[in-house]
C-alpha cells in the first residue's frame, strides 16, 4: 500500500521533518481510511476528526517554527474506549457508561497528546475489557481485516483491528489477560504488555486493578518502542506506578540475539488443542532464533496450567468491587423506573447497563470474595499467582527470555465461541501468566498459518526488562520480515 | 431462689476520628468543614471511572502518632483493604479501610476516674476514609418518607482513624472520662479539631450487662448518634438501666444498633445485627502495604507533646496546691494548661489561675460559644486581675466583670477597671454616707440586726452593694454596718 497511513510511526516522522509530507495529510489520511472501512470493521465507537484535524494543525505549525518535536508528533493514534479523555465520550463498550464525557484524561494520552500525537478516535472493545473476542461490547462486534467472518480477538480488538487496517498508525489497548498480545496476534500486528506499573494506570477504567496494563499496538518492533517511550515513566496519580523515570526504549534493540539465552515453553506448544499451523509457524521461528546464535532451550513453568484458573478468581473478584461504582447516582446510565429507592434505583441501573459477560464476572467475584469462600476461592488464587511468579523468576535465572505461541490459534469465527464461555477463557491461556507475574511480553507476527491468517510469536521477559524482550522480537522481526497485509487492503487498491 | 442480684456494665467504645490534614486520604481536594457542598471534590473523591488514590503520607503520620500516644504496637507491615457494600454516600461503593493488619494495635490509655486510674485497653488504631453525607430531603425530613435524597460529596475522602477500646469500662462515668482523656489527648497531638459537634470526633458505644461475677458477656447493644460527651453518658446511662430492667424482669434482650435521641433522652431500635453485612474485604490493589521504618517510628515518638496524663501529673507535683481535679480539668486542653503555666510564670497565684481558668473563663466560653483561643483573654489579664482582687481593689463581681470584657476587648485591666469605674471602695469616709443611707431606707433588717438577727446584715451589705455599683468593698461595708448598728 502506498497511503501514508499505512505507513510505520518512524518513516513518517521522517517524513514530517524533511517536508514531504503534512501533520494534516497524515491524518486526512487515515481518517479517509476510515471512511472506506469502519462500516464493515466496526472498529471505532467514536472518530474524531475535528479534534484529529486540529492536532495535526498544531504539529505543522510547530514543524514550520522550526525546531525539535517529540517522536509520536503528528502521527494518528487510536485509543481503546477504556482510556479516559477529557470531553470525547468514554462507554468501555459498554451500555452503562452510554453518556459518560470524562472529566479528565488518563496519564498515557495526556502525554501523548502534549507530545503532539493526532488522536483518530476511541476503539470498540469488549464491554469493560472483559472478553476475547469483541463481541461482548454492547455496541456490536469488531470485524478482522483479516477475514470478514472472523473476530479480531478480545478485548483491545478495535485497537487492532484499526492498526492493521490503517486506520491508525498505532493504538494504546490494555492487557489484562492477554487482550493486547492475543488481538495483536489473531490481527497480524505487534502487541506489546509492558511490565506492570511502567505506564500509568491513571484514567485505564479498572477491570481488574492487580493485573491492568496499558499496552500498545504497532506495526514495528520499533515503533513499539516509540510509543511506550513516551507513555511510559512514573505517575504521581498511581500509586502502583515504577519509581522509574521516562526512558528511551529504542535504545539498544538491534544488538541483535547471538548469545541470548531463550527458554521454550514447550508444554503449551505440544499442548493438546493448540493449532497445528500456529505450532508450526511458531516453531520455525524458534529455529530462526536458533540459526541467528541465540542459545535456545526447553522451559518449564510448572504452574501456569493452574494460571487460568487463578486468573477467573482474581480478575472477577476485582472486577465485582470495581464496576460497584457504575450504580446511577454520579454519572452514566440512570434507570429509575418504578424504583421507590436508591437500592432498587442502582439494581435497574446495573440490570439494565451491564451485558451478560459482565454480569458473569461480577457474580463470580461476589461469590469468591464473601464470607466462607474467600479462603477456598480468593485466598488461594492468590497462593497460585504466588506459585506463577516463582516459576518465572526461577526460569529467569537460566533464560533471558522465554517464548511461546500468544494464542493458541488464529482468528476464530465470529459466534463460535459465544455460547462457550470457558471456550473462549482457554484464548488467553498463553497470555494471562505474564499478568499474574506482572512481567512484560510481546506479541509479533511470525508467518500465516494454512488458514491465510497471522500466527503470533510470544516472547516474554524479566520484570522491568523491556529492553531485552524488544532486542529479542526485532532481531526476529528483521530476520522474518513479515509484510503480510490483510487482503481487504488490497481490495481498496484494486478497486 | 430469690435475692439482690448486682449487675455490671460492660462497655467498649468505638471513636472515630476525621484527621487535621490539609487535603484528603487519597486525593488532593482541600479537607475542611463547613465548604459549600460538593465544591471540595475531583473525579477520584467522587469516584470517577480510572481514577486511582494515592495515599495522604501525612494522615498515616498521624495515625502512627496516634498509635504512639496510646502506646500501641506499630505494625511493620499493615494493608488497605476494600470494604464493599452499596451506599449513595460512597462513591465507589466501597470504602478504603483496613481490616487484618492494622496500623496500630494492643494500646492501653490510663483515665481517671474518682481520683483513681482505671488503664482501658486499644484493641487497635486503623486509618480509613469518610464518606459523603446525605441529606434526606421532603416531607418528613427522615429517611422513611423522604422524597429525596442530597449527596454531599465534601467529607468523602477525608481521613478518618478509627480507635477501637477493648470492653474495659464498667460505667458510663468511665466510659465519659475515656472519651474525655482519648479527646484531650488527640487535641495534645493536633492531629485532629476533635468537634464533635461537628463530626470530626464520632463515637459508638457497645454496651452490655450480666449479673456481677459472669464470665460470660450480656447481650451486646451499639449505641450510636452520640454526639457530645453528654450524649454518651446519658446513652449509657439509659441502656443500663434498660438492660438492668429486662434482665430483672426475665425479658430476653436482643443484639441491636439503638439510636440515641438527645431530646426524647431515649435510645430507640436502629437494625438488628441478626443479618451481618458481608463486606467481602479485600486487600486493596491500588495501594501498596505501609511499611513504616523504624528510624521514622522514632521520629514522630521523638516528636510527641506533653500527653494529658504526664501533664496532670507535671501539674499537681509542680503547683502543688492544686486539686487533682483542678490539675486534671487544665491537663485536657493544651491550651488551657498553656495558659495557665504562662500565666503562673507571670506572677499569678496558681490556685487563683486555675479556679478562674476551670470556672469563670469555662463559663464564659460556654456562654458565648467560642473558645478561649478565638478570645481576647491573656494571661498579663489573669495577673493583673490577681493583684487587683488580693490588694481588695477589686471585688469578685467586678473581677467576673473585667474579665468578661477583656475576653471581649483585649484591653488591659487597667483601663477597663477605669473605664468602668470597678474599683473597689474601701475608703471609709467615702463609705459612710451611704451606709447611713441604707440604713435609714432599710429600717426592716436593721431592726432584726439589732435584735441580734446577725444574718441581717447581708441584705443590707446588698443595698450598699448596689448603691456604689459594686465598687464597695463588702467586708468594709459589712464592718462599718455592724459599727455603726451596734452603736
């Protein structure tokens, strides 16, 4: 394709500042994308040109002063619909939230947009980032470039979806199970979960505070690290937030992998309903490591079969104390009804706001965190997470990163999996033991599987060690060089 | 079997306590009292979606002082837990509380009560958010019935630290004196405006009686809506008595909140505990554990003031003409001791200082409604007054009246005795036209003083009194009356 916003984050930067291109063609670019596609993709809950258009304005004004600009200057951003911003309708997909205009921005956009980044508009997603496939967002489902026919995967898949499309140059998610890595993955694009407390969680509408991330989608290992530059670094608003100032994640990532240390999880590759062409792919990117003079071994984490199970405890535990405030007194939906008091007023309001997912996991949290319970349910999920963390410390003592498949398979078709909830769990089964340990992971692209869809390479890294999960996926990146692009792209062209 | 059966009291009490910090626990919305409603808020007091809370660092300094005072055990590793459960006052409905691992805890405070020292134990301190405040609004003004209700969204998020005693009081006279000392001693460590007038010190009572010599505890009643020192006693007083009727009548109590209403004097039922409120507590995620190192430990013990009990003590040995409870009526405000000792260093005779400060400036205070800080009053006023009063310059009445205004004016003593025209007349030729006078106006009770009525004399001393506007000295008076009578 040769449409500016098809293009990466550092060649139009480049582009920006030697003057072939305008702040403003690269956004009209990308909105004119999403004139052409959102009806089909359903990617946006909400555009946002005039405020796109206004950005980019201000970054060629700054361009012709003359002078430095920050790195995500003038690039189009989209940003998942759980991400508060000051003024635009924030829902997090869901019904509950309909009206909601945040009073604030969350701490990632507002950097991004003191640095000048263009924001295109907020994406659809799994009603309150609960969900794998998009399709428990109250506003309908997301479609994969890809194929038409199948689901993006869940929940950051609008952010996904718009990345591979063009919509947008890149796009901040959330991860709270896997919903960056594992729609990165069935949607062909780099998914990357930064370690817990990097990027602010200020402004992310909690779905489950301890396992939250703020991740982002690129088409690039490089520009992966771009952008978590500039959210990344200590928030004063968040109390879980790193010590750590900004850095520079770019900074050391074409060292190459000679001499790394890679542990191979190799009972979730030989794992009994794993894909045959997902295996495949990812094996063969396992022997491209090898060949480029990584040392590569088998791994174990011997806990993380338990992962799962400790993740539908905790995250829905959370989640019932978290989504308690959605209750119709301050702001978002109000159904009062025939209610003749306040309790009957916040049970229609949460009856009538929430869809079904939700409701599933806010009972189950209910349920696992009451009197009597708690030590069987809550307590001792938190006795497995504890056990997970230690597996992956003691494997990287002997690895410098770990990798696996992200999904354990491509895109899947829409309303396949809807009446099965626990077939749908079992999509993050590979993603949610890096949320319990907290450690960050990276989803890329590493080849096609039979079925013509993306297959993504996880590797996964030490706590605070972005730097070698980044050095290790572009050194894979630059060997593969994946170019793949959904067909519907295509089509655009021929037409 | 029949006989007197004696009963005891058993009575814990629960004190919540609003901390003096500039903003609030977990953002930074200005703390105070009496704002216009809902302008002290930011989208994490109120509960906003993605907001998160940062912890207040001076609210756990104060609670670890707190803790420090009530000689507790500072805990090296304590957590944030959620308490949920559904309330409009709550914006998150859940509140930031802690609940296993407290800051502080196994305290004791020493009070004292009919000049001997009863030691009431801590069960714990823990540091904790308030909630909003609803007003139940249209026809009736109480929750059955109302219309409608207001949020007031200013107090949500202050820092609130709960003291929790074990059951060790055994009279509502104890449990008073307990609320009195933990008062005094909170107002010594301002960390607190402890009004509870004004909420920012709250207390609920759990009150239960058995027969004397029983291990086992009577049926546990919450007392709550105990607003003053006076509420609680009264409150307690009522329940005992209640408790102490129903177990002689055989009546079967039951486990209850009551509610106390100060105009009817009466507690009435609030809910029964039979249903208990799961609060699915959880440790909190946002937040990490406090973990306060030893060496800031020993700074704020090092940082400590004179607490009330140590200051009693320091009272009574220094001015040793103090009663105990003089000592101990100064020892509860830090500001009244204050006062006292400066103006003691001035000159004033302790006793004298002390019975004025513990009665005619309490008084005062109480009728004017302010506090002896917001006054004019200083203790140059007290000396001087002293010196006025013991060289007969002055009388009682006029004294009450020169402090009165100098509490009001901050105007020397001096002037306003001039001013006034308070000074007492002692000079005899000046006195004895007018007692001439009154006698002549007052045959009735100078008859009786002749006839050997000695009490007479009083009414008469009252009408010199009132003819020289007080500025007599009465025992001149009293004298010169009797020579003259006697005559």
């Amino acid at each position: 394709m040769s449409e500016l916003c098809d293009l990466g984050a550092h060649e139009l930067a480049r582009r920006l500042r030697q003057g072939e291109a305008s702040a403003a063609d690269v956004a009209e670019s990308a909105l004119r994308r999403v004139g052409e596609l959102d009806e089909r993709l359903h990617t946006f809950l909400r555009v946002t040109p005039d405020l796109a258009r206004l950005e980019a304005a201000r970054v060629d004004e700054r361009l012709a002063a003359g002078g430095e600009l920050p790195a995500v200057a003038g690039i189009p951003l989209a940003l998942k619909d759980v991400l508060t911003t000051k003024g635009v309708r924030t829902t997090a997909g869901s019904k509950i939230l309909e009206p909601y205009v945040p009073p604030y921005d969350c701490t990632p956009w507002s950097r991004l947009e003191a640095a000048g980044a263009v924001l295109v508009g907020k994406t659809n997603c799994d009603e309150f980032a609960m969900g794998s496939s998009n399709e428990n967002s109250a506003y309908g489902p997301v479609r994969n470039p890809w194929n038409l026919d199948t689901v993006p995967g869940g929940s950051s898949g609008g952010s996904a979806a718009a990345v591979a499309a063009g919509e947008a140059v890149w796009a901040l998610g959330t991860d709270t199970g896997g919903s960056v890595r594992q729609p990165a993955s069935l949607c062909g694009v780099v998914g990357l979960k930064p370690t817990y407390g990097r990027v602010s969680r200020y402004g992310l509408i909690a779905f489950a505070s301890s396992l939250d991330h703020v991740g982002t989608f690129t088409r690039d290992v490089r520009d992966a690290a771009t952008l978590l530059s500039a959210i990344a670094g200590h928030d004063p608003m968040d109390a879980t937030s790193l010590p750590d100032p900004p850095a520079d994640f770019t900074e050391g990532m074409d060292a190459g992998v000679r001499g790394l240390r890679v542990g191979v999880v190799e009972d979730w590759l030989s794992m009994e309903g794993i894909q045959p062409g997902v295996a495949a792919a990812v094996r063969s990117t396992i022997d491209r490591m090898d060949a480029l003079g990584a040392s590569v071994e088998t791994a174990s984490l011997p806990h993380a079969d338990y992962a799962l199970s400790a993740y539908y405890l905790i995250a829905p535990a959370e989640c019932s104390s978290n989504l308690a405030r959605f209750d119709g007194v301050r702001y978002g939906l109000r159904v009062d009804g025939e209610a003749v008091d306040v309790a009957e007023m916040n049970a229609r309001t949460r009856g009538a706001g929430f869809g079904d997912e939700v409701k599933r996991r806010i009972m189950l949290g209910t349920y696992s965190l009451s009197a009597g319970y708690y030590d069987a349910y809550y307590g001792q999920a938190q006795k497995v997470r504890t056990l997970v963390i230690r597996d992956y410390q003691a494997a990287f003592e002997r690895f410098d990163v770990l990798v696996a498949p992200t999904s354990p398979t491509t895109a899947f078709r829409l309303g396949e999996r809807t009446e099965d909830p626990l077939a749908m769990y079992l999509s993050d089964i590979f993603t949610i033991p890096s949320n319990l340990s907290g450690t960050p992971a990276i989803s890329i692209p590493c080849g096609l599987a039979p079925d013509g869809l993306p297959v993504g390479f996880q590797v996964m890294g030490r706590l605070g060690d972005e730097a070698t999960v980044l050095r290790a996926a572009y050194a894979l990146e630059q060997d593969l060089g994946f170019a793949a692009q959904p067909p519907l792209l295509g089509d655009l062209v021929h037409r | 079997m029949t006989g007197i059966v004696a009963y005891e009291t058993v009575i814990g009490l629960e004190c919540h306590v609003e901390l003096a910090t500039q903003t609030k626990m977990f953002c930074g919305c200005r703390n105070e009292f009496g704002a216009p409603a809902n302008t002290n808020v930011c989208p994490v007091c109120l509960g906003h979606p993605g907001t998160l809370p940062v912890p207040n660092e001076k609210a756990i300094e104060y609670t670890i002082k707190i803790g420090l005072a009530l000689d507790c055990r500072i805990a090296p590793h304590s957590l944030f837990h959620r308490k949920n459960y559904f309330y409009p006052d709550m914006p998150k409905n859940f509140q930031i509380s802690q609940y296993d691992l407290p800051l502080c805890v196994d305290g004791h405070l020493d009070v004292q009560v009919d000049g001997r020292t009863r030691r009431v134990g801590i069960t714990r301190v823990h540091l904790e958010e308030d909630t909003g405040k609803t007003t139940h609004a249209g026809a009736t003004g109480r929750i059955a019935g109302a219309d409608y209700a207001l949020e007031d969204y200013n107090r949500a998020g202050v820092p609130l630290v709960e003291v929790v005693s074990e059951p060790d009081m055994r009279s509502a006279e104890e449990a008073r004196a307990y609320l009195i000392e933990l008062r005094a001693t909170l107002e010594a460590l301002g960390v607190s405006d402890v009004r509870m007038e004004e909420g920012s010190l709250r207390c609920d009572a759990n009150v239960s009686v058995r027969p004397v010599g029983h291990a086992d505890l009577g049926t546990k009643v919450e007392v709550k809506n105990l607003n003053s020192v006076r509420s609680l006693y009264r409150a307690l007083r009522y329940e005992e008595e209640r408790h102490r009727a129903a177990l002689e009548a055989g009546e079967k109590l039951i486990q209850e909140t009551r509610h106390w209403d100060e105009n009817r004097g009466v507690t009435t039922h609030g809910r029964s505990k039979e249903y208990a409120f799961d609060y699915r507590y959880f440790p909190e995620p946002d937040l990490s554990p406090i973990e306060p190192d030893g060496e800031w430990i020993d700074q704020l013990r090092a940082e400590l003031p004179e607490l009330p009990a140590a200051k009693r003590g320091r009272l009574s040995a220094r001015y040793g003409t103090l009663t105990i409870d003089q000592a101990g009526r100064l020892a509860v405000s830090p500001v009244l001791a204050g006062f006292f000792e400066e103006a003691v260093a001035l000159g004033t005779t302790p006793m004298y200082a002390a019975n004025v400060l513990t009665q005619d400036v309490a008084a005062l205070i109480n009728e004017l409604g302010t506090t002896l800080d917001e006054g004019e009053l200083r203790p140059q006023h007290q000396r001087d007054l002293d010196r006025l009063v013991s060289e007969g310059s002055l009388s009682s009445t006029a004294a009450k009246a020169a402090l009165a205004e100098a509490f009001a004016t901050g105007a020397s003593i001096e002037e306003i005795v001039e001013a006034k025209g308070l000074r007492q007349v002692s000079d005899t030729g000046a006195l004895e036209a007018v007692i001439d006078e009154v006698i002549a106006e007052n045959p009735g009770p100078a008859g009786q003083f002749r006839s050997g009525k000695e009490g007479a004399i009083n009414a008469l001393v009252g009408q010199v009194m009132k003819k020289t506007r007080g500025s007599a000295n009465p025992s001149v008076a009293a004298d010169l009356l009797r020579r003259r009578l006697s005559a």
